[in-house]
C-alpha cells in the first residue's frame, strides 16, 4: 500500500458535503480525500444562483421550510427539512468566516429569488458563481489543515467490505496504480449521476461513482425515480447544455415559445416562478411538435427587463452567451430542459449514516428524504454544508478503528479496445433520454430495462477481463445508477414532482406518499 494514502478517515468526493466534512474531521484524525479529477472539479463548482438561507430569525426559519416542504410535493422529510433550515444559518454564518465572500451592497447581503421560494433568501457570490466561491473558501481552508490530504485524479474502483462493515477503499491513480487503503470510516460525498443523460448541466466527473460503490457494499438507494431536470440550460447545437441560472427568472426573465407566447400562465399560476419541476414539464411540452419530438425551440427572455445591467449581475453566464453571439439584453435565449440534480441517493439517517457500518454518504449523492419529490432551487448546497458537517459528527461519534483489510486481488493486465466502453455508455445514455426522462411510462420503463440489462452485461463482461480504469468504472456506475431510476420509477405508479408518469398522471398518497427503496434487486416503500 502506497503509505501517502493511509488515513483515519476517507472522504470520496470534494464538492461542498466532502470538503465540509473533511474540515470538521480534521480535528480528530487524518484524512483523505479523493477526488477523480482538480479538487475544483465537482457539481459545486457549477452551481450558480446560490445558497438559500433564513438568517432572519424563527418565522424566516419557518418560512424557508415551508417553501422545501411545497417544492418537495408532499414526499419531504419533515425532520430533514427542519434540520437543514435550523443548522443552516450557523453553517452559513461559518462559511463567512472562512471566508466566502456573497455579494453585498452598501455591507448588506444580497438576496434573491428562485422557483417557489415566497422571499428572496438566496445569498449569491460573483454574480452568478456561488458554488465556486463555495468551493474555493472550503478549499482554502482544507488544504491550509496539516490533517487533510488529497488524492486528485484518482478514482475508488471499489469498497472494501470485511464482516460486513466498510473497512477501506481501492483507488486507481491516473498512472493506472492501484492502491487499497484502509479507513476507520468512509464517506461518499461524490455527487450525483446527470452524466446519464445526454444533456446534463452536470460536468463529465458527474457518473453516480459513489451511489453504486455505496450499492455494491451493501447500502439502499432511496428516491431514485426523481431526477430533477433544470428548465432552463442553453440548447444550441454542438454546445454544452450550459446553466442558465433560475435567478435569471428571479430577476424577471419570460419563458417564450416559438410563437412568441408566454406560455407558463396555461401551467401554473406562479408562472416562470412554479416549482421547478412544474417549469421543466411546461418547457418540454412547448418544446414538442404534433408527433412528440423536441422539435420546437423555447426560449428564455429578458428584453424586457430594464433598471438592471444583466451583465455585471450575471458575468458568467453573460460572458458564456458571448462567447456564442448572444446577449441577454437584446436576445432570446435558446433553452432546453436538461439532467440536473438527483433527489434520490445513498439511503442515510440525518447523520449521514447508511445501513452498513462505517459507511456514510452526504450531499447531492445521499437521500435523506430532505427535497422529497423535487428539491427546492438553492437548497443543494445548504445541504452539503449541514449534512456533510453532521454525517463528520457521526463518523466521529462512532469511533470505529481500523480493521483488517484482507488483500486485493491481483491486478489485470487486457486492455479494452477503444471506444468500446463509450459506445455502451452512449447507448445507455439514449434509453435513459427515451426511457426515463421528463415523461415516463410503463412499456418504456420496461424497454429501458431490458436495454439497461444488455448494457450491464456488456460491461461486466469488459471489466472482468480488463485493467482497471477510470472509464469502465465511470460506465458500470451509470449503468447501476440507471437501473435504480428505472426500477423505482416502473414501481411508483403515480405522478409527484420530478417523477412524472403519462399512465398514472395524478399524485396517489394513500399509496405513494412514501420514499422507495431499491436494495439492488427489488423496489420497496417505506415512510
Ligand atoms: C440555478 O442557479 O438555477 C441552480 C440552482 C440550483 O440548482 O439549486
């Protein structure tokens, strides 16, 4: 074993929930983070609106849990949610004195407004670049504490499992050296899986790595049928399904079909300001021609608004929009409803523990029940920072040692010709959009199943006989990701925020008002 990499504790994953995590366990032993490419390279770094918080006292605490508990289209957990809302403004309050920087005016924060928030709360930082500031203070921070230590570049092939308890981890550098490292506890705060989908705002390190590592030691995925797509990323041909920020509607901007209709009053009557969920449908319904193909451009529009320069608000986005010849002052945007966050993750109580011991999971790649059937916009990164602080405590408060780490096998030495594994992950990519995108139903559900299975297959087959690698390892968790979404939105015959099904179109609590399970194998429901 490479003795670098020997650490008390492992976190997988340096987005907001990782990076909060290390820094809280840092203080009482080693860690090691490992991260698959730059510590800067997680979904955190993209997110651009902001971080909501209630700093305001008990009602504007309440306030901000009603508005998850609405979002959330009656699945919210009600103890998540009141956890994440009361632990949130300490957290934030910390973060400051770290050093992240929100925008202010005249020494007050900013605040603005996203999709069913009823105030503004959502603080933001160099415009639109709240989760790289995020990410920057945290890493400051962490990389001045002598106890963390980061593996970039490096990807966990695999969890080590011994008498039924996490043990340690194996980790593949980018020279292709395998290394298994032993851990008192494990964290998974890898981020979620939009790379499954062909248009994701989700950067290529977004693959569900930690949710399948978690499945194959042994823990529950929950909440796999909502996958939130965001209404509004760019869709212009051969470039990146780029975010255009909900806080571009916060600050007034129209969705407009190709008639030049505003068309969100025939949706809902908050408008561009509904659920996001709601936004995402309405967007992807106007986007449709008579025979149901996304033949028909939508856009988003600010022309209209004036007393704001949308360039200094939004710098990043308007200088991505410039870099393609468009301008939000004086042109439509072209817009397209794109993979954006996962609900559902790794099944954990509020502490960040799953049902296998010395294993925890926070963040984006957990499911604590917290954003229910849709989560609220913003809420995200206030998540990493409470959950991943309190799954630290918890890996902390356990105090497991070290165990024994029963060795590895033997390294294999094929490798797999090229663009073999790309092919299966295209194909797996295009069920997912077919199968299990913004509208779902049951023969489709099936058909992506039976895809899904031959994908797999193939891959297995690969990974049996070649050397590790990052991308086979990449692939085989999209495909156990994919085969949690649509399994647990074959089971849930009902239709709920993001999971939205033309065979069973109306919401059924009496029978799914609960959170589903899949265990690997079957789809269960539970409270
Ligand atoms: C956005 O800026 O629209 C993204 C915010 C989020 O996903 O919560």
């Amino acid at each position: 074993m490479n003795p670098f990499l020997q650490s008390d504790f492992l976190v997988i994953g340096a987005g907001v929930a990782g990076l909060r995590a290390a820094v809280e366990l840092a203080a009482y032993g080693s860690v090691l983070v490992v991260t698959k490419e730059a510590v800067s390279e997680s979904n955190t770094h993209y997110a651009q609106g902001g971080i909501a918080v209630a700093m305001e006292g008990d009602a504007d605490v309440a306030l901000h849990f009603e508005d998850t508990i609405v979002a959330g289209d009656g699945l919210v957990d009600r103890a998540a949610a009141e956890t994440l809302v009361r632990e949130g403004p300490l957290r934030v309050a910390e973060l400051m004195e770290w050093g992240a920087q929100f925008d202010r005016e005249a020494g007050q924060l900013l605040r603005t407004r996203e999709a069913a928030h009823s105030r503004p709360r959502i603080l933001h930082a160099n415009g639109d670049a709240t989760g790289a500031e995020i990410g920057r203070a945290l890493a400051v921070l962490a990389r001045s504490q002598a106890n963390i230590r980061f593996a970039e570049w490096t990807t966990v092939t695999n969890l080590v499992v011994a008498d039924g308890r996490v043990v340690g981890a194996d980790l593949l550098d980018r020279d292709g050296v395998l290394s298994r490292v032993p851990a008192r506890a494990v964290l998974v705060a890898a981020g979620g899986a939009g790379q499954m989908y062909s248009h994701t705002t989700n950067p290529a390190v977004a693959t569900g790595d930690g949710l399948a590592l978690a499945l194959r030691a042994g823990a529950e995925l929950s909440d796999m049928e909502f996958y939130q797509f965001h209404p509004t990323a760019l869709a212009l041909p051969g470039v990146p399904a780029f975010l255009l920020s909900e806080a571009l509607r916060g600050e007034g901007a129209w969705l407009v079909n190709d008639r030049g209709e505003r068309f969100m009053e025939r949706y809902d009557a908050r408008l561009e300001l509904a659920p996001r969920d709601v936004v995402a449908r309405a967007v992807w319904r106007e986007g449709m021609d008579e025979a149901g193909r996304q033949a028909r451009q939508v856009y988003l529009d600010m022309r209209h608004v004036t007393g704001i320069d949308l360039h200094k608000r939004f710098p990043g986005i308007s200088a991505f929009l410039a870099q393609h010849g468009l301008d939000l002052h004086r042109d439509r945007i072209p817009i397209r409803p794109a993979a954006h966050y996962l609900m559902g993750g790794v099944r954990t109580d509020l502490d960040g523990r799953t049902r296998v011991r010395g294993l925890y999971a926070a963040g984006e790649a957990a499911c604590t029940g917290l954003h229910g059937a849709n989560r609220l916009a913003s809420n995200s990164l206030l998540e990493g920072l409470v959950f991943g602080a309190r799954a630290a405590q918890a890996m902390l408060a356990d105090a497991l040692s070290l165990a024994v780490v029963p060795d590895a096998e033997p390294m294999r030495a094929v490798a797999v010709p090229e663009g073999l594994v790309a092919e299966i992950v295209q194909e797996l990519r295009q069920t997912m959009d077919r199968c299990a995108g913004l509208l779902r139903e049951e023969n489709g559900l099936r058909d992506g199943l039976a895809l899904q299975a031959r994908c797999a297959e193939a891959l297995d087959e690969i990974a049996g006989r070649a050397t590790p690698s990052r991308e086979i390892v990449e692939a085989q968790s999209l495909c156990a990701v994919a085969e949690a979404i649509l399994s647990s939105a074959l089971a849930r015959t009902e239709s709920r925020g993001a999971h939205f099904r033309t065979d069973y179109p109306r919401r059924d609590d009496e029978r799914f008002g609960k959170h589903s399970i899949f265990d690997g194998k079957y789809v269960t429901f539970a409270d």
